[in-house]
C-alpha cells in the first residue's frame, strides 16, 4: 500500500544579502515554482527598500519578515546551508542538490518544515551560520565557473524542489494523421511524377517505391500535409 | 546490452535580447553548468557590448557569434523555442522542461546538437521564430507568476539539461560512529546520573532505561559525541 507523501514546506533564508536585484530575482524566482515563504536576516536596509518597490515577486518580499538567523529558523525542523567553494568542513553531511529532494523526504517521512540559507553573494554563510544547519548544499556547477548569482541560485534550487511536482508532459498537436490508404494515394501520385519528371535516382522502380514508401511513413505526416504534397505532385506532374 | 548514449550538444540563441545584466547572466549560468555554444541574433549593439565587458561569463559571450536566426541553426537538428504564455498555438508539439531531456534522446537517438531560442523578455519570440521550431518548451512556472527572468530561464534550462550528468549524491562525514559496547556503557552512565538526580519521570526504572536505549540508538551518535555526553553525565552525577 502507498502512503501519501506527508508535504515538506520550504522556507528560503537570505542572510546577508547585499543586492537588490539579486533579493527581487531570488523572490521572483519563488513565485516562478510556488513557493512563498522568504525570511531575510541582516539585511542591508537601503538595498532591500529597493527590491521592495520593484515589481516582479513585491509580494513575497512584501511579507518576508527582518529576523535574526535564530528566529528565521526557529519552527523548521531541518536547516540547510548552501555551500560555496570554501565552505568544505566535512564534519556536516553535504549533499548535491539533484539529490536534496529525496533526501529531504528520508528525513522528514513525516512531513515538517525546511530552511535553506543562501549567504550573500560576497562571502556566503558564515561558519556561524553553518553551525545551525543539518546539511549543507552544493549546487554541483563545474570547478571552472563555480559561483551562482544569488537569484539564479534560488532559481534552480526552486525548480529542484518542486520538480517532481511539476508537470512533465509533451503534447503533439491533435491533427488527423495519415491513414494507409493515403500512404498509398500519395506514392502514387509520388512515383507518377517521378515518372513524368523522368527522375530515376539510378535505382530500379521497386527500389525507388520502396525508399519513397519508407519516407512516407516515416514522415509522420497529417492528412493536411500529405494533401499538401500530393496537390504539389500532381500540379507538377 | 546497453549502449552508449551519443552526446547531444545544445546551443542558447538569444533573440533580441536587450538587456545586458540578462545577456550576462544567461552567459554566467551557462557556464555554470557546463555549457559554452553562444549565439545572439538581433542584439541591441550597446547592451551585447556592454554585456561583454562584465566579468561573469564573458568567454561565453565574447565568443558567442552575432548571427540571422537561420544560421544560427544552420547547424541543428533540432530548434526548441521557449514559449511565453502568449505562444498558445498548438501546431507544434509542446514540452515542459522536466520532459525535455527524454524528448530529446528519443528525437535524436544518434546524438546531435539541438539550439534553445529564448526570445526578449517583453516580447518573447515572433511567430516567424516559431515556425522554425521543432518543438516548444514550457518552463511549467505557476500561473500567477509565469514569467521568468531570461537569466533565470536560462539558469533552470542549462540546469535541467546537465541534471541527469550532474552528481546526486549525499556525503556523511566519516567519523567513527557509536559500536554496541558504548551504547550501553552510555545507557548505564545516564542511568547513574538519573538515579543520583532523582530523575523518574514518572515511569518504571526498566522502562526509562528502554526509552534512553532506544534514543540512544536512534541518535546517530558518534564516538567523539558519545565521549562528550559521557563526560558530561559523569560530571553531573
């Protein structure tokens, strides 16, 4: 038997964070995936008046409230720091962020509340701060261009958590498809003006009916395509 | 037998992108995940110089060729354009991101290079751009807030495109955990220390050292954390 998945809410922490349009991206990029719950820990004021006043996600940092780290985390069960280059003391578990989801679930198989603390572009998390995280998470970016922009970071580790939520689907346009008996019309048609164009591609006539049969079929043509070309054809031919 | 899967090379186009920051960020998130095939069609001249000139992804973008949209897929097998809300004819097949990587391998299982055009942020892309796509992709963002930064867009594409590449995995620290011997050596010393601070709880002696045991067990305990505790009841008692 299944048991449904009990929900993990997700809180982002900005500690630090000096840009406002890094603070105004990170927040846009919360709404992108659904996720509304922003806590801001020393912030620099001027800087987060402005991110304010724009428009894109005004609403979220609209309610984000000015917390010390302590208060942001205070009802989470689980805190996780984003780790940049030199925050490489293993004595934490680290984890990868295609991995974090999964992890998260192991962890919380009751369902709770996650904290994810970005540092500020500059000089990331404290060891301070790190101290009250459960985990620390690397956004796996090659050794070559390793930083993120604070906003693009969130992106991404927003679109990783809602991921499995979101919809994956490809939809192919709902137009009539080519049925056999017009496979056959449009060879027809195909090999009258070959005939008539005196093309012979240096192969017998069975070998160039085959070739075109194959393409044909292959060609996923609709009704309206295949209607198409045999207008084309027979104009021609 | 499995086999090897060919490489699939992917290229961003931006199409009348205007605005630097964005150009910039679009490279750097690039970058950040591993990818570095570039080309801007229709740019606004000062806004691509001015990009250029910034430090983050600037490799990308200085070589990134100025190019008409047709040689700027030239070269593809495949053409996905980013769709906007208002990109709403179903003509064409339609993916979501999460969907896009398996779409791609079954489209081109001998491997290939597909482009990713991302058209400006106030106008996304024209119908002419659409007609020379294979395929549509939609970043399944909410719908009341839909529309994605281009860097950011470009961040979770380059993101997702590289996921499945990416390294998934959680890394413990590798301290000596708690053996057998020390759990009870635990268990006994806190049992001291409860005995001596008249600590009952409320419950039989047997069932307050079953609950501490069990803790104990559950508490993923290092050595170095059990010494400590040890230390600590010893102290106290």
């Amino acid at each position: 038997m299944k048991r449904a998945t009990k929900p993990i809410a997700a809180r982002v922490v900005l500690v630090r964070a000096r840009n406002s349009l890094n603070i105004g991206a990170a927040a846009r990029a919360m709404a992108n995936f659904g996720m509304e719950d922003m806590a801001v820990v020393e912030p620099f004021e001027p800087m987060l008046r402005q991110a304010r006043s724009a428009v894109h996600g005004a609403d979220i940092l609209e309610k984000a409230p000015v917390l010390t780290l302590e208060e942001a985390i205070a009802d989470c069960n689980l805190v996780i720091g984003t780790a940049s280059a030199h925050n490489r003391r293993q004595r934490q578990t680290m984890l990868t962020l295609p991995a974090m989801r999964a992890w998260l679930k192991r962890r919380l198989p009751g369902g709770g509340r996650v904290a994810v603390l970005f540092g500020s572009e500059k000089s990331g998390l404290t060891n301070a701060d790190l101290f009250h995280c459960h985990a620390l998470l690397r956004i796996p970016t090659r050794p070559d261009a390793p930083s993120m922009n604070l906003g693009q970071a969130v992106a991404v580790t927003a679109y990783e958590l809602s991921r499995a939520a979101l919809e994956s689907s490809v939809t192919e346009p709902d137009e009539p498809m080519l049925e056999g008996r017009q496979v056959d019309e449009l060879v027809e048609v195909g090999m009258r003006a070959m005939a008539k164009g005196q093309v012979n591609m240096h192969m017998p006539e069975a070998t160039r009916r085959l070739r075109f049969r194959r393409g044909v079929m292959r060609w996923r043509l609709s009704r309206g395509d295949a209607a198409f070309l045999q207008g084309l054809l027979k104009r021609l031919a």
